[in-house]
C-alpha cells in the first residue's frame, strides 16, 4: 500500500505562490499525488527564513513553517522579471494542468504570466488565483487593490465579529484561517476545473477571494441576520443556538461537551448525577435549553470543575459528544492521532533525526494521500526540470550565472 500512487498522480502544477495560503494549496494536491513545481525567486519563498528553526539544524535550508506547507513539492528557482525566466515557465505551463498564484492583482500581467494570456496560448490551463479580494473577471470588488493577511480576512469576513470572550471583544482566531480556507476551497476549485478540462479541453480561472471564503465558513452569521435581523456577537465559549455546546472548566484545564439534542441531554444529565434535570419540563426542547442557557451552563460547569480532564474522559467519554481540551503534548501522545498518521516524521536537512510535521487529513482507502518527501532546498529540481525541457548543461550553468535560474 505504501507504494500506491495518489489519486492526482499524472497531474502536473505550477506553482507560483509564497507565504501560507498558495502553499497550503497546492500543499494539499501535492499530498494527492499531484506533481508541483513550485517556482520560487532566487532568494526563495519569504517562508524559509520565517522558522521556527530546530536547534540542531547544521544547515539552515528552512523552518518548520516551510517545511509544514511545502512537502511533496520540487523546486525551481527562476527570476520571473528577466525575459528567459518568463519563458521557462511559458515552456512548463505547455505540459501543466494547471497554474496557481497569489500575487497582487496585477503582478502577473506585468511580468507577462497572466490569466488572459495563458489561457489564449494554453485553452486547457487552469488558472488559479486566491487574492484578498478577487480577481476583477469574476466580480470586481472596490478593494481589489488591497493587499491581505490573514488577519485581515478574519476581520473583514465576519469570523472575528463572532470569535471572542465576550460581545465587546471581537477576537482572531489562532490558526490562519484567513489563509487556509481559502486555500482549501481554491484546492476544490481546482480539481474541479481541471476535471472539466480533461472532458471538455476547456480550462479557466479558480478566483478565491480570501474575504469571500471566510464569509463562506461562517455561512451562520448570513442566515441569523437575514432570517431574523440578529447582528450575531461573539458568544465567548458557549453557541448562540444551542446549549449546552461549549467548553467548561476541569480541575486541569478544560474540557468541551455538546449535547443540544434530546438523545444526549438526558444522558449527560444521568452521568452528572442529576437525572431530574433531564426530565424538567423547561429544559425538554432546544429552544428550552437555549432560554434557560445561564443555569444549564452552571450546572454542567460545577460537575466539570470537580473532576480531572482524564476523569471526564473515564465519564464521558463515548457517552456524550465531548472532548479535552489538547495542546499539542497531547495530540503527540494521544493514540487517535498515531493511528490517524496525522504527526508524521520527516527528513530535515542539517539534521541528523527526523522531526515531525502535521500529516494528511483526506484519507482515501485506494489511492491514500501521503507525505511521499520532505520540502525542497531551494533550486533543488532546477536541473532536473530543464533538463526536461530540452536545455543542456552549457545552457543550464550559463542560466545560473546569469543568475536566471538558481
């Protein structure tokens, strides 16, 4: 089974992303099997100097960061602003499936690299962009210009007008959400599209606009405000909907329990030692729970804080929905996560022992993604790629000292 080749594998990308949402991306294709290219700049992808860097690393190729997001992937090394570096991607893209970028509205017209000029040379391309705003073809936002983090997804997207402690006090969230579900969504998007080109010959542009995908992810907020007029605030730990749902304190730290169906609510009630609650006429529908939010919480708090995070899990555990709060200690000791294969061991160049990185979530009982091997040095495929392409040795060296390619 270790052998078995990805669902993607055939599948040839052009990557032409940095920092974390592109990467993540086609992170996330490569790990299908999908071959990706990645071009980075001669001085490499702004990551690589990002960390965190282990201690023991002789060599200083690249950190965690890098290492996390740009697996499964080659390297080549090409300065797109020289003429020759433009046509060395021109040339890739003629046996590419599909080409992903996330510069700036506009950068890739000026180096001569953009959607309407790829597509007219290749028709079958897929061209891919995640911006902060879009891409002027499939909606022109008034921000379009504006450049975009995470940080500034989350805002505008609503999910940090709903994330907090309290109903003044917007929070963001702590992974970068505003950079990995646009990622993910543009990922789908790519597939797709390149699925209708293999049955049609048609390739065209996947525009995800960061803002757009974080509004997506809190579909919620849409309803609440269009079916009822709310203006949805962030709720702390707890649900504006529903209860109990959310998270409550133990002897150690936390724990999470949710159970605002009439299947778990009487039994959480039983394991608490309060069987009456689960029979009172109050708390007997959803709606009743919610309204009564305030007592329920407390109850359920007062049982928690008087046991450990293990003796919850002794109680709880395969009961009711409910889970301990993890750091990451935990997820590296916990079994669900070692059978899952998900903290997988990785080469690291400079090292002498293996680290770890977070592994693959979509599994598929065929054709099973995988972290196949580790990111790339720098430029480390550039020979191997224009050798494909036809160049020579003379040809390569004279590249490289041309500092075109590295």
């Amino acid at each position: 089974m270790s052998d078995v080749l990805g669902a993607l594998d055939g599948i040839r990308i052009i990557d032409v992303t940095q920092m974390l949402a592109g990467p993540f991306c086609t992170m996330l294709l490569a790990d299908q099997g999908a071959e990706v290219i990645k071009i980075e700049p001669l001085k490499g992808d702004d990551t690589r100097i990002m960390g965190p860097d282990h201690p023991d690393d002789r060599l200083g190729a690249f950190g965690g960061y890098f290492a996390s997001i740009n697996r499964n992937k080659k390297s080549i090394a090409i300065d797109l602003k020289k003429p020759e570096g433009r046509d060395l991607i021109l040339k890739l893209c003629e046996g590419a499936d599909a080409i992903v970028e996330n510069s700036r509205d506009g950068v890739m017209e000026r180096l001569g690299l953009g959607y309407d000029m790829l597509h007219e040379r290749f028709p079958k391309l897929v061209y891919a962009t995640i911006r902060g705003f879009g891409d002027r073809r499939t909606g022109e936002s008034p921000y379009a210009h504006w450049p975009a983090y995470d940080v500034v997804s989350q805002a505008f997207g609503g999910v940090m007008g709903i994330t907090g402690p309290d109903r003044n006090t917007p929070m963001k969230v702590g992974p970068g959400i505003g950079d990995l579900m646009p990622a993910t969504m543009c990922a789908v998007g790519i597939v797709s599209a390149i699925l209708r080109a293999h049955k049609t010959g048609k390739g065209q542009l996947v525009d995800v606009a960061m803002v757009d995908a974080i509004l997506s992810m809190c579909e919620r907020i849409v309803h609440q405000h269009a079916y009822s007029g709310a203006v949805p605030v962030p709720e702390g730990n707890h649900h504006p909907l529903l209860c109990p749902f959310g998270m409550f304190p133990a002897k150690d730290g936390h724990v999470t329990i949710g159970t605002p169906t009439n299947v778990h609510w009487p039994t959480l009630c039983r394991l608490m030692g309060k069987p009456e609650m689960g029979s009172d006429p109050r708390f007997q529908t959803v709606q009743g729970r919610r309204a009564c939010q305030d007592e329920i919480i407390a109850a359920v708090s007062d049982f928690t804080r008087r046991h450990t995070r293990h003796e919850l899990i002794e109680i709880l555990g395969g009961q009711v929905p409910f889970a301990p709060v993890n750091d990451v200690r935990d997820v590296f000791a916990d079994p669900h996560f070692a059978a899952r294969d998900m903290v997988v061991k990785v080469p690291h160049p400079g090292l002498e022992q293996e680290t770890s990185i977070a592994g693959v979530a979509i599994k598929m009982t065929e054709t099973p993604g995988k972290v196949r091997h580790r990111a790339p040095l720098l430029g480390e495929h550039t020979d191997q790629y224009l050798t494909e392409l036809g160049l020579g040795g003379t040809e390569i060296a004279r590249l490289k000292a041309e500092k075109i390619v590295a």
